[in-house]
C-alpha cells in the first residue's frame, strides 16, 4: 500500500494537485482495502485520510488504518467532514474523479468546497492497470474456480436443461469453490442464441446438435476472472465447427504476440487478421480483449481503436475473438493473460483446443 501511495503522490505532484479525494468503490478498495459502501478518502502528497460514518467505523480501523490513514467519522455528510479536513490542511487544489461525480454532486461540491476542484480521470485507474504479485495471485485463483466450473458444466449439460437451469448451476458451483459472487451476469447461449456476444441466460431450452457459448468470472478476495468457452451438445452444423477452428486460430496468434510493448490496436489486429482473412471480418463485431483486476472492465483495453494504449509488464487482459452468424450461431475462446515483457502467461487452463462435444 506504501507503494501505491507513493505512485499516487508522484502523480500528485506531476499535475500540481495539492490532494485527490477518492469516491469509486474500486478505487478506495485498491487504496485503502476498504470494503464497505460508505467512505471518501482524501489523499494529500503528505497525509492520507479515511471519512467514513458510524456504521463502518470498526471496519475501517480493521482494513484502512493499518495502511497509514487516519480515520474520520463523521456524523453527517461525509462530505462536510472532508471540508473540515481541507480548511485544516488549507489546501488550494483538490482533484476529484470526474468520471464517477454526477453534475449535481459536482454542484454541491463547489459550493461547499472552498478550494480549486480539479478534474481528474484514470489518475488510479492507471495505477490499478498494472498488477502487484498479490493481485494476480489472486486472479489466477479466481481463473482456477471457472475452470473448475467449466470442467462441471461439461458433466452436467444436457438436452432440455435451459440456459438459466446451466447459469444457476454454473454461478452456485463457484460460490462452493470460493468465489464470493459472480463478476457479472452469466452468459449461457445457445444454438442460434450464441450469435448474441452478451446472449445472457434465458428460459430457452437446449436442444440437442447445438453449439453453447458460456461466458462467466467470479469474484475471489476482490479480484475477477472472465472465461468463454463454446462447446456443443450433439454434433453441430460444418460451418459452425469450421468458424470454431478459425476463432481458435485467431486466439492462438493473440496469445503468441501478446507482449509488453504491444499496443491494444495491434492487439486486436492480431486476431482480427485472421478472421478477415478466413472470410468472417464482417461478423467479428467487438474488441479483442480488455483488462480485468478489481473490475470486469478495466484499462488496458483491444480494440481497432486503441492506438494510444500499450500493453505493459503487470497487466491482465482477455483474448477473445469470436465470430457470430445470425440465425445460425457463434463463437467465442476467452481467457485472461498476464502481461510481460517476454510475452505472456496464461491463466486459465480450461481446454479448448478441440470442440468439445457432449
């Protein structure tokens, strides 16, 4: 935590902000280790506090005090509390995280504040982009129960289970192997349903010669995996058994280049190459890939725009093409990667490189 402040503070200083005050969930976890729902953390290049109120009091001198913060509890707004602390600090400038303060916060802000409320964006966000030892521990844990979880759906699935039946089971089972939740909604698709990217669990029945694409993450101590894999129940058409093969493909190649350096716009050229090239460059609709840590989504982002993001050493980013045929099906092959300067790793060992079918 030593570290991350002191990143922050240099940072700080590189824009002439005398303090940050820090308000998403993610964010203060990622400072502060705090993990309830009520608290503000005000950090100056010389001192760090945590406003909370009474029902998290306790917890906050369990989980932030530890990491250097003094701890302020405030009977009222939290807000007030942290004008308090800057008229005592006599502060001039005062960023704030624009992406997460709505226009009427904002609104109350200027008027309570008596400080230069400065904009900021992607000031921790960069931090977070590049992963501590610890923190890819911990998603490689989290990679290792939706693998365990997708080893179970394989015994499980069968013709005339629905898609929520699949999802329930599938969200139930990561609770049991540790996950504290789920990293997002479920995506179970089936037959013509798996040519819809974010097709989540519905009451449809799965029917027998179908293609299923599931996509899923849990949550493991804060941390999120995000795994796709598309298998079939019964035998599926040729054409949906060759775009397997070329998603394959392209997902091989991603994770062959894959290194520091790299930008997310080459990233996702990598695999998009081979998709075009096979015919299908119309019918490959989203980005290659997008980093995960705290959050499902985070920098650094693949996509044919990124031009202006480069991979780093510490980051962790999907890779996962698909390809999706209207009214026929799709699919998908994700799995989460850490960034290196030599390359990459892998961190999900769910197979993949045969269609399976069941």
């Amino acid at each position: 935590m030593a570290q991350r402040l002191a990143a922050l503070r240099k940072k700080l200083t590189a824009i002439q902000l005398d303090g940050l005050m820090v308000t998403n969930a993610a964010n203060l976890r990622y400072l502060t280790h705090f993990t309830g729902t009520s608290g503000v953390a005000l950090i100056t290049r010389t001192s760090a506090f945590f406003v909370t109120d009474s029902r998290y009091t306790q917890q906050a001198y369990q989980q932030v005090a530890p990491q250097g913060y003094a701890i302020v509890e405030s009977a009222g707004s939290l807000f007030a509390e942290i004008n308090r602390l800057l008229r005592k600090l006599q502060l001039t400038t005062l960023g704030f995280e624009a992406d997460y303060v709505s226009f009427n916060t904002y609104d109350d802000l200027a008027d309570l504040f008596d400080v230069g409320l400065v904009p900021t964006s992607g000031i921790v966000e960069q931090l977070r982009a590049v992963k501590d030892p610890d923190e890819v521990a911990l998603i490689r844990e989290a990679a290792a129960i939706t693998d365990q979880a997708y080893q179970h759906v394989l015994t499980t699935i069968h013709p005339g289970m629905t898609e929520r039946q699949v999802a329930d089971d599938l969200d139930f089972y990561m609770r049991r192997q540790g996950a504290s939740s789920v990293a997002f909604d479920t995506i179970v698709a089936s037959g013509p349903r798996s040519a819809m990217p974010h097709g989540v669990a519905t009451d449809k029945v799965i029917a027998a010669n179908e293609l299923v694409t599931l996509d899923f993450g849990c949550y493991y101590h804060g941390y999120v995996s995000d795994l796709t894999r598309t298998f079939a129940v019964g035998q599926p058409s040729s054409e949906l058994k060759h775009i397997y093969q070329i998603v394959l493909q392209a997902q091989e190649q991603v994770i062959k280049n894959a290194r520091a350096g790299l930008t997310g716009q080459q990233f996702d050229y990598v695999a998009r190459q081979v998709i075009t090239k096979a015919g299908y460059g119309d019918y490959f609709g989203h980005g290659t890939g997008h980093g995960i840590g705290l959050e499902i989504h985070e920098t650094p982002l693949a996509s044919p725009s990124a031009s202006d993001t480069t991979l780093v050493d510490g980051n962790v980013i999907t890779a996962e093409p698909g390809i999706y045929l209207l009214g026929l099906g799709g699919v998908r092959i994700e799995d989460d990667l850490l960034i290196m300067s030599s390359g990459n790793q892998i961190l999900n060992n769910a197979p993949k490189h045969d269609l399976i079918v069941v």
